[in-house]
C-alpha cells in the first residue's frame, strides 16, 4: 500500500475518513554527517516532519514522519548537529514526496495552475493553483545537446502586436528553446553560444536570414518548401484575376463600390505616373504602401485588377441545367413560368431569389465558373489526384486563355522540382519564366532570387520546416488554455516541459 515507505518503519496507519494518516520514523542506522562525512549515530532530539503524499482510493495520505538531529562525532566539525534527511522520499524542507511533487508537475505541464488543482482535489490532494504553478516553475529543464539540424519559426503573445521565437530540433522534434522576441539580433545572440548549429530551417523572414548569416555563418539555410510552394500559389491567384475576363464567361456584376474605387484609384496611380512621378512618390502622394502603388502600375487597365463576381451556393443551382434549356428554347418565357416550373421540381426559394440569379447571368454559362480560389487549388493539384469532371473543366477552361496554358505549365515544372528534389535545375526554370507574360510569376520569380542559396538547399535537402507548423499548433493550445493572464516565463517552462 505504501512501496515509497519502505526504508522507514511504520508505526501505525490511522483511517480518518477522507484521509490517511500514517505515522513512521527512520531506522536506527548510522548517518554520515554532510560536512565531514563520518557516521554519526548519537541521537541529540527528535523532529516531526508532516508530508503529504500520493492518494489511496481518492483519499489524501498523510505521512508523520520523526527523524533524528544526529551529533557529529567530530569535534572539530563546523556542523555539531544535523538532521537527517530521506532522500528517496523527499526533498529538503520540502512538504510533498517526491512522487505527489512530480504527479503535480505533470499536471501543471498539461493542465496549468487551475485546471490541475481541480484535477488534483478530486484525487483527494488539496493544493491551491499558485503552488502547482511554483511547482512548474521550480522544475528543471533537460539540458540536452543543441542539434546539429534546427528548425526555427516565430508565433504570436500577441497577434500582431508581440511575437516571440521557437526552436526545435528538425530531425527528433524536440524543443530546444523560446526566445522572447523575433528580432535578428536576439536570435544572433544565441546562434553565436551555439556553433555547433550546422543547417537551419526557416521560412522567407528576412529578419532569421539575417540573423542567422551573423550569428552562424558557417550554417547552412534552408527555405521551407511549403512557404515556396505556398507563396507560388499567391503568384498563381493574382494571375487567375488578371485573365479572369478569359475564363469566366458569367458577365460582371454592374454598379460595384469596389470596382469603382479600384477605377480611381488606378487613375490616380497612372496619372502621377504620367507627369514622370516615381512609384516611390506616388505612395507618399497618395499615402498610400509602396506594393498597392506598384500593383496598380503594373495593371495596363482597371479590368485587370477587378476579381470576378464569387458566388455563394443558392437553392436555384440544383435547377441551372433547366432553366437555362427553357430560356434557350425560349427567350421570351415569363420569370413566373419558370417559377412554376421548378417547383414543381422541388425549389423551395423565393421569387426574388431567382429573379437575382437570372440578372446576374448565371444560368447562361454552360458550366458554373469555378470562384478564382477554386480554380487555383485545381491548377496546383496532382493531375492524376484530381476528378475527372474537375479535370475536363480545368482543360476548358485553359483552353480559353494561353497565357493560363503557360500557367499551368509553369506549375507543374516546379512541382516536379519540389517532389524530385532537384534543385539545380531551379536556374532553368526561372529564366523560362523571365520569358512569359505573366508579372505574377515574376514576382515570385523574383523573391526566390533574393533568396537563392536557401532555396536551392530546401529544393535538395531532406530537411524542411513542417514539424514547426505542428509545435505552433501545440503551442496555442497552451496559449489558450491561459487565457492569456500568464507571462512569457511561465509559457516557455511549459512549452519545453510539454
């Protein structure tokens, strides 16, 4: 019932309801003195020492435990008495054994402060939320080899407004360590007290790259692939927008604020441009972000630059096919006759409704145009993995638009670069594109130039930074459940205990 008491001797064990009390002391034997080391075995009083331990049946347990002050043999001893201490038992001055201390650890790992302390009161053990977090607080971390292979990502204290860093072993998973902030120098700082840190991983934060080329020079940076093929796919939507006049042949809706105002301001943009303004002082004119200048400089027109209409899924879809036969048997039938019609079909949606789907033209199309998103997950999909009636429409559709033809080709090179590993063929593939009308890529094209070293090495080496996606996720999970009222210090012990 009490293995953890089996170097004492156990005088009596009292049942008193929700808890156990049971009374022991320390065996007759000899102790070595902690300053001069000899056996000491002259009793000078005794101690009462109250512990509490691990429950029994959802009881509390208590140990009265009575030690002994010994009397050093030495005379010349500094320390003429001592108390003798139960190491497998408990700590110095401690009031929990060593299992109840590290049961409340565990906890305070996973649960925090009070959600341990509630967890621990139905166990039958009465400790308050402060204590299991001093408790969390006092446990050591494993100092534990930095690796060779690091991973390293920042995430939010605050979103948007206080951000700190995160580093983990890319190869085992494991943390290594929090940093308070993700500014260059701070992350510099400990690459130089680590050199041992031969590859990095990272995203496309030019803040890390910096960071990393002063604080390791001699490290190796490797690009995530998801960030790459991510960002591609940004590149990739722009360029669906800017031909969306070629596959989407469902007319515009008329009358938009939006549109309206991207027609002023790409006026305005190309007005100053005109008087030989620079982009730069176009922004500061306009008071306007340099990108938001240089993206309407870019359009030759406004329709360029205005997203086709995305439309929700209504109760008329189901009945498209039909009513776009009927009015192309006849131009003229009557909004209420096909009313009537469908449902008679099962439609359950009002008159207005369809009256709205028919102005906005679309049940003309043949085919209900995939949203710009939507098209953009079917061009940067395996061939083989997407559906038939997907594909067919997807060919249709680049059939109607060279310069998405050339897109989709554009793509499938650098998935073959990404899956096969082949990095050195990444200056190939860019000088392609440098050919091609399409500003999107070159943008993107651009970007990985800036970065080509780390590129070059995320295209070739194993090494990538999705563990580090699955750590941010554990780490929100302790964010919130602190509800954010803990500090930096208590997250961090808990990120590398967890």
């Amino acid at each position: 019932m009490f293995p953890q008491l089996s170097s004492l001797v156990i005088d009596e064990v009292d049942d008193q309801g929700p808890v156990l009390r049971a009374r022991a002391r320390t065996p007759t034997v000899a102790v070595s003195c902690p300053q001069c080391g000899q056996p000491a075995e002259r009793v000078h009083a005794y101690h009462r020492r109250r512990l509490a331990d691990l429950p029994v049946g959802g009881r509390g347990v208590i140990i009265d435990l009575r030690v002994r002050r010994l009397l050093c043999p030495t005379e010349s001893c500094p320390q003429r008495t001592f108390r003798e201490q139960v190491p497998a038992l408990t700590y110095r001055w401690a009031r929990r054994t060593r299992e109840l201390t590290g049961l409340v650890g565990d906890l305070a790992v996973v649960a925090a402060g009070r959600a341990g302390s509630a967890v621990l009161s139905r166990l039958g053990v009465r400790i308050s939320r402060s204590t299991v977090l001093r408790v969390l607080m006092a446990m050591p971390i494993s100092q534990a080899p930095v690796p060779a292979v690091l991973s390293v990502d920042d995430f939010a204290l605050r979103r948007g407004r206080c951000y700190a860093s995160l580093l983990i072993s890319a190869v085992t998973h494991r943390r290594v360590d929090v940093l308070p902030d993700r500014k260059a120098v701070t992350l510099a700082v400990w690459l130089r007290e680590h050199p041992q840190v031969k590859v990095v991983c990272r995203d496309g934060s030019a803040a890390y790259a910096e960071a990393i080329r002063d604080g390791a020079p001699q490290a190796v940076q490797v690009s995530d692939r998801w960030h790459l093929w991510n960002n591609l796919a940004k590149a990739v939507e722009k360029t669906v927008i800017a031909h969306s006049r070629c596959w989407h042949d469902i007319p515009a809706r008329p009358g938009q604020a939006l549109d309206q105002r991207t027609r002023e301001r790409h006026a305005a943009v190309h007005t100053l441009l005109d008087q030989g303004v620079g982009l730069l002082e176009c922004a500061r004119r306009l008071g306007w972000a340099l990108n938001t200048v240089k993206r309407y400089a870019r359009a030759s027109t406004a329709d360029d630059l205005q997203r086709p209409p995305r439309y929700r899924q209504t109760l008329v879809d189901p009945f498209r096919d039909h009513l776009r036969r009927r009015r192309a048997d006849d131009p003229k039938v009557a909004v209420s006759r096909l009313l009537d019609e469908i449902r008679e079909l099962g439609y359950a949606g009002s008159a207005n409704l369809l009256v709205r789907y028919l102005n906005q033209g679309r049940a003309e199309a043949e085919r209900t145009p995939p949203s710009p998103r939507r098209l953009v997950s079917w061009l940067m999909t395996r061939p083989e993995n997407l559906p038939a009636h997907h594909h067919s429409h997807l060919h249709d559709l680049l059939a109607t638009c060279p310069q998405l033809s050339v897109l989709a080709r554009r793509v499938g090179e650098f998935a073959a670069l990404l899956v096969g590993r082949r990095g050195e063929d990444l200056d190939a593939r860019v000088a392609a594109v440098d050919a091609d009308a399409l500003p999107a890529l070159h943008g993107f094209v651009h970007g990985l130039r800036m970065d080509l070293p780390a590129v070059v090495a995320g295209l070739t080496l194993p090494y990538s930074n999705g563990p580090m996606e699955g750590a941010n996720t554990k780490v929100k999970l302790l964010k919130r459940q602190m509800y954010g009222r803990a500090g930096f210090a208590l997250l961090r012990q808990r990120i590398l205990l967890a």
